[in-house]
C-alpha cells in the first residue's frame, strides 16, 4: 500500500513536473519522453507511491486489466505465450489476470464472468470456437477481445495466429518430399481443441500424396502419445514416419519407440509441432514446425492496447510459422 498521505500531488512537487505528466506515466502513457519518465519512477520509488487501482478505474472508467483465458499452463507454449503478454502489457503499464479453462466451454464462461467482474478491460481467449453465451456476454457489455493461436481470414472476430491446417499440410508435404508414403497422424482429443481439428483437416486434404496415411487420437500428454504411438507400431501398415501435433506427443512416440527397439530416424521419423525449447536438445533433435508463441504474444498485447488507448481497430492477422529440419525425420528416396 501507499505510505499514508503520499500522493500523486507529492510526487509532482517532488519533480517539479504536473499531476498530468506524473499521472501520464504511472499510468503507461507514450507521450512522455524517456528522462520524464525516469525521472517520475524514481520519484515514485523514493516517496514509496504506487498508483491507486480502485481510484484510477474510477477516473478512468478503466482498471488497466487484460484478461486471459487458457486451456493449459502446462505445456510451455502457452507459458511463452503469456509471458510475452504480460511482458508487454507491463511496459504500456498493464496488468494481466489470467485463468485456466481446461478446454471446457462452460469453465472458459465461468471464468470469463469471473474475470469481468474483477474490471478487465479486454478479453484474450485461445482458438476459434467458444460458447454463445460467452460471445453474446462479450458484445453485450462491448467487451473488446481477440482469438489467439489460429488465423481465420473469413471469421467476423479478430484472429491473431497462425493458420493451422495448412501447416498440416506442409508438414505432410516435407514428409512426402523425403519419400515418405506411409505415415501415422498423432494428435490430441478432437473435442477439446479446434486448433487440433484444423490441423487433421488440413492433414487429410493431402492424403491422395500417400499409400497409408492414417489417424490417431491420443490424450494430450507425454503418456498419451507413448500408448498411441507404441500400439500404432505394431500396425500392419509399417509406418514409416509419424508426425505428431504438438512436440509433446512427438516426445512419447521417442519413448514408444525406444521401448520398442525403433531407432528414430533409421528405423521410423517422428516429426513434432511447437518447437518446444527442449526439441533441440533430446536426441535425435526433433524436426518440428516453430510456432511463434512469444511473437503472438507480444502481438497480441500490443493490438490489445493500441485498441483501448487509441481506438485501433482490432483485427485478423496471421503469423508465420515455419519448419524447423532436424535429424529425426530419414531421407527415403
């Protein structure tokens, strides 16, 4: 807490400057220059002033909050993600307040309801598809928010990402470029994630390249991808290659396949998508397609705040992604 009696007043005696400029800068405002703003954080710092939320929101009509709503923090693209996010936010003085959905719709509203009721401003969720109830909350209380993790030109809401079925196919296509023809598609449950459910479309709209090209669900974890991929070695079909929708399923299939005395790539490819920190490093490296997770953070902060600080209109943008060619996929031809 403040120390009592400090005040914005005290700081702009302390500095010389007006209750503007010191409320410009403690609020995040760009239009201060950078001694300025030097200058009113040290005096901040030496008086022990910290801005009042509650008294602030209530000038503002603004808490200064960004919301985010995730399925995960397990898997650490979405740790990046939203390190980029707060990372940024903070710079523009922002705070960001998140919670976990669990790929669940009606824990992704709850959490919306409880989120807004806390005064975020803006609304960041994960993927295209979500609830009516939460779609029609947000335009009802002209909630700004954006969809992140995947691209849609055609959708009527901003989407900021990646698109996510062709990917797929590009990873399909490296595949078959290096004479893979038998190939096992491993991927996470369709129901719960429709970035998923893009990457199997987009997957099987390139199936006529191969001789076997076919599908497995598996739980969206280390031992899910283990129990998938060591059944599927065992397929009569003789997979040459697997390519797995997020690098932690890739990382079961290593131990399935050390398991089961497959050497990778001599014996069978594994291909991932994420570019997990740890794909470089396990061996062989796993080739894998590098989704910039702190790019589309750091974008999506940036969109959120030119939105609520000079009306910029939110919109689509699609991020590049591209593959990262490592020694876990063999050179057939």
């Amino acid at each position: 807490m403040n120390r009592i009696g400090v005040s914005i007043r005290d700081v702009a005696r302390e500095t010389g400057l007006s209750t503007a400029t010191i409320s410009r800068v403690v609020n995040g405002g760009s239009k201060v220059s950078e001694k300025t703003r030097q200058t009113v954080l040290e005096a901040c710092a030496r008086l022990d002033y910290l801005p009042n939320p509650a008294a602030r929101a209530l000038s503002t009509r603004r808490s200064k909050a960004v919301a985010a709503i995730i399925p995960t923090i397990e898997h650490s693209v979405f740790a990046k993600f939203i390190a980029a996010i707060e990372r940024t936010l903070g710079a523009r003085g922002y705070s960001l307040i998140m919670a976990i959905s669990n790929a669940d719709e009606v824990e992704e509203l709850a959490a919306a309801r409880k989120l807004l009721g806390m005064g975020a401003d803006a609304l960041i969720l994960s993927g295209l598809d979500h609830s009516d109830l939460l779609l029609d909350m947000l335009e009802r209380r002209a909630v700004p928010y954006v969809f992140t993790s995947a691209w849609d030109a055609r959708s009527a809401r901003p989407t900021i990402g990646y698109d996510n079925a062709l990917l797929a196919e590009r990873a399909l296509a490296h595949l078959a470029e290096r004479g893979h023809r038998r190939v096992a598609v491993v991927h996470g449950p369709l129901a719960e994630s429709d970035r998923t459910r893009a990457r199997r479309a987009g997957a099987m709209s390139v199936g006529d390249r191969f001789e076997h090209l076919a599908f497995f669900e598996a739980p969206l974890d280390v031992a899910g991808g283990k129990a998938c991929v060591r059944a599927a070695l065992d397929d009569p079909r003789e997979f040459t290659a697997y390519l797995c929708s997020t690098d932690v399923l890739a990382l079961g299939a290593y131990f399935a396949c050390a398991q089961a005395g497959k050497r990778i790539p001599l014996d069978v490819s594994v291909m991932g998508f994420d570019n997990l920190d740890w794909s470089r490093d396990i061996e062989p490296p796993l080739t894998t397609i590098d989704l910039p997770a702190t790019g589309m953070g750091d974008m999506v902060a940036e969109r959120i705040v030119a939105y609520l600080e000079d009306g910029v209109d939110l919109r689509s943008e699609e991020l590049p992604a591209r593959i990262i060619e490592r020694a876990s996929v063999a050179d057939l031809r």
